[in-house]
C-alpha cells in the first residue's frame, strides 16, 4: 500500500469497510450464487455423461 501511494498507483475510490447488514447481503448474495452455478454445473456435467 506505501509502494502503491508512492508510485501514485494507488486507484482513484478506496476500498471502505462493509456495513454489518451489507456483508451480510453480501455473503447471501454469494452463497445464493455459488449454490446456483454449482447445481447448474452438477447437471451438466451429468447431462453430458448420460448422453
């Protein structure tokens, strides 16, 4: 981080620090996706053995 504000590579918006209520939307959010693209990836994959 020293390097990077140094070097004035640092990006123009900081990270900042979530709110309880959002890293808990987030944390659902991402949970609710994995489990969508891991159920989708499941049946493919056997959909694709199968045939």
């Amino acid at each position: 981080l020293w390097a990077h504000n140094k070097l004035k590579v640092a990006p123009a918006i900081q990270p900042r620090a979530l709110s309880i209520t959002q890293g808990r939307a987030v944390g659902l959010a991402h949970y609710l996706l994995g489990g969508i693209a891991t159920t989708w990836s499941f049946f493919l994959a056997r959909i694709i053995a199968v045939s």
